[in-house]
C-alpha cells in the first residue's frame, strides 16, 4: 500500500508540473488569429521573400521596359 501511494504522488507531481509548463506555453506563445489565405496570398509573400526590390530608379526602368526576343514571337 504505502508503494502505491509514493506512485500516486510520483505521478500527480508529474501531472502538476505538466500543467504549469502547459499554463507558461500558453501564456508565452498567444495563439495568433487564424486569417484564411488564398494560394495568391501565399505565392506573393513567397515573391516578397525571395525578390529584392531595385531601389536605382534608372535600373528598375530599363528592367520595366526589357523586352525578350521570344516574347515578341
């Protein structure tokens, strides 16, 4: 008998620092608000990442107004 109750408290020990550890995740990590997106959504904020913006106006011009030789075919 006296080896079962060691267990029990063993395992409400147990218990009780998992729900505080619990209570502190929560705390420290809020949920953030689920906002549905769309495959758009997640292609252009994979173009942000990846892109970097020209900042020389001079050459975002000429990329502006770059023509291929296979796009006019």
């Amino acid at each position: 008998m006296e080896t079962l109750i060691i267990f029990l408290i063993v395992i409400g020990a147990a218990a009780l620092i998992a729900i505080i550890a619990f209570i502190i995740h929560r705390l420290m990590h809020p949920k953030l608000k689920d906002e549905k997106k769309d495959e758009a959504d997640f292609a252009q904020e994979e173009l942000d990442r990846v892109l970097v913006p020209i900042d020389d106006k001079k050459t975002a011009e000429e990329i502006s107004n770059y023509r291929d030789k296979e796009d006019e075919k």
